[in-house]
C-alpha cells in the first residue's frame, strides 16, 4: 500500500500514547479468509460506544524486540506472546525489531461476552503504533487508513473498529475497512447484549475461518454474503430498518449453520440462545415492535433497535428474558475510537 511507505525506514525513540477504541458488531458477517487476513467476503459493521479498550503504549529503543503487556494491571503473557508474534509479521517495518513495548489495557467489558474484546484491543494497539509512525515520520495524511491496514494484520475484524457509525470492508478494499453511508435515522441504533454464557469458546474464530477452506457450502455463503451485503448496504441508506433487521438475523444464523455443517461439525449456540431466539421472534410478531438480533461467533445475542422502543424492550428484556442469560450490557451506536 503506497500510503505505507513514509513508515519503512525509522528511527525508533521514546514514546507514549494511549487510545481508546471500540468494539463492533457485524451486522453482515466476516467468515473466511483468502491468503493472509483478506476476507473471503464483505462485511458490514456497527460501531459500539460503550464497549471500548483504553490502551497505552511505552516505546522504548532497544536492542531486540520485547513485549509486556498487562491487562488490568496484570501480566498477561498469553496476550505478550500475541502481540510480538504481530510484531515480528510486520517485515515492511524491520525497525519495529529495536523497540521494547510495554502495554496497559483495559477494557469497560468483561472478557467473554460475546463482545469482540480483539477488535477494541488490538485496534487500540494498531491505534497506538500509527500515532508512533506518525511521530517518528512526521507524516500528516492517511492516519485511519494506516490505522485499519494494522488492525486488520492483528484481527480481521479490528480494521472496522477504527471508524464510528458503520463500517464496511472488503468491498471498496481488502486491505482497510471504509466508513459507509447510513440513513440519520439509524444514528439512534440500540444494541443490547444478551449473555447467555460467559465461557471461554471452545472454537476460536481462526479456527472457524480455516474451517472454511474445505466447507461444502463456503462457495455458496460468499455468495449469500455478498449479496446480503449489497442488500443491507441499500437499507441501511435508504433508512429500511426492516429490511436491516432481516438480513442481520439471515447473517447470524448463517454464521452458525456454517459452524454446523463445517467439516468438523461444532456449535457455539447453547440451548438459551436458541430459546431466547425464539421469545424475540413471537414478541416481534405480537407486538410488531422492530427487535432484531444477531450473533457473533459465541452464544451470545445482540439485540438491535430503535431507540424510540427502547423503554418497552428493556421491559421485555428484564421481564422474560433475564432468566435465559447471565447479565445484559446495554450499548449502542457509537463515533469511533479517540486519543486520550
Ligand atoms: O476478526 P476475527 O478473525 O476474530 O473474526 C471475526 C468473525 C466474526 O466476529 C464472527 C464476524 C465479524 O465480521 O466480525
């Protein structure tokens, strides 16, 4: 990417930054790869606000390439080994090797929510080293382009986070994710997350992605996806909540029946999901009230809708539906991520 190339020779010194940026969820789905991190398919993703990473970053000149990082003040050398593995991907930067990084980071989030915690953590990161980029070139232009081109070498979905409101990628780029046009309307979007489990997964996402490879309908589902991605692209324009709605909950069950019938059949749904699915389904057709949910790779509901209903499904949620999950996070559209 020509916009990367200020970045290719630098000299490291001290520096500290932090940044905050946000979770998303996708409303149509990023399921497959081709090669290294470049989607098999679009995806389209809302911004969240109150789902966020805060991270800091100590860059230190060094001899060798170091990383220590520690999650709410503790030492997490899983994440450690994570990060440098990242790090020493990214040969178009061969001076990244003299830095020793220390990392804090926080999240507003408990981990396993069914809240991304990689795309707000390892965007808050890519965030971090572009701000360092930026400082040691003195470069001005492409800051959240730079920005979503190293979030996505960390996590696909990261590249999205790194822009408020909706977000695609994979269509106008595979490489960085864009911000996309959205009916005002939808500025007023409500996402609130039903936990229905709290527990590690037992399929990670880069594990669900390879499973594509070699899945008997994978062609079939890019086809879906991106078709589904032209359709809600359109409503979301247009301002068609219903038409937005359907296709968010054609994405999610199609994300899991992909899981279903990979060659290594799995599930990630548990029997609450399935039930509280279906509690949302005949409270939308009594009430006709527009809720919708979608999935991420986890048992976990996201419920979307307007703010204009939201006293009556806070109700319905705390009423019938708080049996059927651990805890409820309410969030909503958010603007993005930004420097503390
Ligand atoms: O970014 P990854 O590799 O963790 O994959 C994310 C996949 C989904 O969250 C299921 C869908 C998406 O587009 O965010």
């Amino acid at each position: 990417m020509s916009f990367l190339a200020p970045f290719r020779q630098l000299t490291p010194t001290q520096f500290e930054t932090t940044w905050r940026s946000p979770s998303n969820i996708a409303f149509v789905k990023y399921w497959g790869k081709k090669g290294h991190q470049i989607p098999a398919n679009p995806s389209l993703s809302m911004t969240l606000k109150e789902c966020f990473s805060e991270t800091k970053v100590n860059f230190t000149p060094s001899d060798t390439l170091s990383v220590e990082l520690y999650l709410e003040g503790v030492k997490e050398d899983k994440f450690s080994q994570k990060i440098e593995k990242y790090l020493r991907s990214l040969v178009d930067f061969p001076w990244l090797q003299n830095i020793s990084f220390k990392i804090q980071t926080k999240n507003t989030f408990p981990h396993g929510t069914g809240i991304a915690s990689s795309a707000s953590g390892l965007s808050a990161f890519a965030l971090c080293l572009t701000d360092y980029l930026f400082h040691l070139s003195g470069e001005k232009n492409n800051f959240y382009p730079t920005a979503s081109y190293l979030s996505r070498l960390a996590s696909g979905s990261a590249c999205r986070s790194v822009y408020g409101n909706f977000v695609s990628w994979g269509d106008k780029s595979d490489f960085v994710a864009d911000p996309a046009e959205f009916h005002p309307d939808f500025l007023q979007l409500k996402d609130s997350v039903l936990v229905v489990s709290g527990e590690e997964k037992k399929i990670s996402s880069t594990s669900g992605h390879g499973l594509m490879l070699e899945h008997y309908f994978s062609e079939a589902r890019y086809i879906q996806a991106k078709k589904n991605f032209e359709s809600l692209s359109s409503s979301l324009k247009s301002g068609d909540l219903e038409h937005v709605g359907k296709i968010l909950e054609c994405e999610a069950l199609s994300l899991h029946a992909m899981m279903l019938t990979s060659p290594n059949p799995y599930t990630l749904l548990r029997p609450n999901t399935l039930a509280a699915i279906e509690m949302i389904w005949a409270f939308r057709l009594e009430t006709k009230l527009p809720l919708y949910f979608t999935l991420d790779a986890g048992p976990n509901l996201h419920l979307i809708y307007p703010e204009s209903c939201q006293n009556k499904i806070h109700t319905f949620i705390s009423h019938e539906l708080s049996s059927l999950t651990q805890r409820v996070i309410h969030d909503e559209r958010g603007e993005g991520p930004s420097r503390c």
